[in-house]
C-alpha cells in the first residue's frame, strides 16, 4: 500500500528536495505552495505524513498545525515542522500546536529518514512513546501532542 505525505512550502525548492527525500523513503508525495494552498489539499485529501513550513505568507505554520489537530479526520496524521527558525520557543509552540517533530532546515536526509522511521514504528506500535526532545539533537527534536 503506497503512503502519501503532503508537504506544505512556499519554497517550491525546498518543497522539490524534501519530495525526493520522501520518494525514497517509499511515499507518494504531493506538495502545496504555501499555506492556504495547503489547507484546500488537506479538505481534499487524507495524508498519511505533513511536512509543514512553519515561515509562510498569510497564515503561518503554527495556525496550519492548529487547523490539522482540529479536525476529526486529519487529528491522528503525523506532523513534522521545519524551519530554519530554531529557536527554543518557536519549537516550544509549534509542540503546543500538535506537530509530532521538528526538523531544522536545511534537512538532511538521514536526519529525515530517523524521523520519518520513527513515526511508522510509532504508528505500528501505537503505545510506544516518542523519546523526549530534550535528549535528541535539535535536528530530529520530537514534539509530544
């Protein structure tokens, strides 16, 4: 069964590599130029994985993250959030929003993969707890919900 992750960037660059990334990772991927262009996606389809910029025009990342933990059929999909914003208190509210992780960017693939990896070994195994972000570097820092 093939996966599909939606990744939300208005960098259509960054939206491009992180695509690639995924494609090896074994998803189908589908990407959306910006927030609101993101959201119509989201009414359209159930993705299974969000990348999610959190530096965007108009509605930003965080508010994204808000409207996905919100509704019904989206409450439960995997949310990483990037950025090149790393600051402790934007990690500390995009985690308040319900993003899972946040990877800094520029992402690499490696740092992506333990992510991704993680989240479907979490999903298998629903009681499994993600480790606490304080003891991962800020790469691959996972955000409880």
């Amino acid at each position: 069964m093939t996966r599909l992750a939606l990744i939300i960037d208005d960098n259509r660059m960054i939206a491009k590599s992180l695509g690639q990334m995924l494609e090896l990772l074994g998803y189908e991927v589908q990407a959306a130029p910006g927030s609101l262009p993101g959201l119509q996606m989201l009414g359209k389809i159930t993705p299974d994985l969000i990348l999610l910029d959190l530096h965007m025009q108009g509605i930003n990342g965080i508010e994204v993250c808000r409207y996905i933990r919100r509704d019904v059929r989206l409450h439960n999909v995997p949310v990483i959030a990037i950025s090149s914003d790393d600051q402790e208190v934007m990690i500390d509210g995009v985690r308040e929003a319900g993003a899972n992780f946040f990877l800094s960017k520029p992402i690499e693939y490696e740092a992506l993969e333990k992510v991704v990896r993680q989240i479907e070994t979490a999903h298998s195994a629903p009681t499994q707890i993600l480790e606490d972000r304080r003891n991962v570097p800020p790469q691959t820092r996972p955000h409880k919900s």
